[in-house]
C-alpha cells in the first residue's frame, strides 16, 4: 500500500471513530501483516483490512459502554 494511502485510511478511521491515528495505525500494521502473511492476491486487502479494523474498533467502543 502506497504510504499516502495508509496515512489517509488511518486519518480517516481515527475521525470516524474517535480514535487516536497512532492506535488506528497500530491496529491497521497488525490486521495488514495477519491478512497479507501468505495471500497471492492482495487486490481487495485494503478494503478488508479496512473493514476488520472499524469493526475491532466498534466492538471495543460497545465493550466500554
């Protein structure tokens, strides 16, 4: 992923969910390397990596309320 992208898609997540980009980029390298470790096609990785990323961060925000 180029790094303007990753650095949007964190920006991104951290504003929509209140969280900080240093937590979302944590979360983003770590979901990434699990996803990417032995794929032959990384075409959609961004977009599911996305996707498990705003939803670790929903359930945590419901696990705190």
């Amino acid at each position: 992923m180029a790094p303007s992208n990753f650095e949007h898609v964190v920006r991104s997540i951290a504003s929509d969910t209140n969280t900080p980009a240093e937590t979302v980029s944590k979360m983003y390298a770590d979901v990434w390397a699990e996803y990417s470790d032995g794929a032959r096609v990384l075409d959609y990785l961004t977009v599911l990596v996305t996707k498990r990323v705003r939803e670790n961060l929903r359930s945590v925000s419901k696990d705190r309320h």
